[in-house]
C-alpha cells in the first residue's frame, strides 16, 4: 500500500454524515434553546394548559 492510498482510506473514514459538530457556537445553541422554552411556556399559559 503506497502512501497515498493509505491516506486516502484513513481520511474516507472519516467523512461527516451530517450528526452535530463539536465546533459549533455553543452560546447560540443554549439561547435558542431557552428561548424555545420560554416561548412553549407563554404558549401553554396563554392557552390555559397548566
């Protein structure tokens, strides 16, 4: 197995298949997600649900 090729099969091992990246605006995530949840619970007490 020549160089090439054996880097060409470690880095095919590796591709995305599109889950989470570890790289990502960490802050935005927990914002959004508070945000979410904020919104859900003026939407549950508007509608009398609780």
């Amino acid at each position: 197995m020549t160089a090439n090729a054996a880097t060409a099969s470690r880095a095919a091992s590796r591709v995305r298949t599109g889950g989470p990246r570890e790289d990502g605006p960490k802050i935005l995530e927990h914002v959004m997600g508070w945000t979410l949840v904020a919104v859900v619970a003026m939407l549950v007490t508007q509608l009398g649900l609780l």
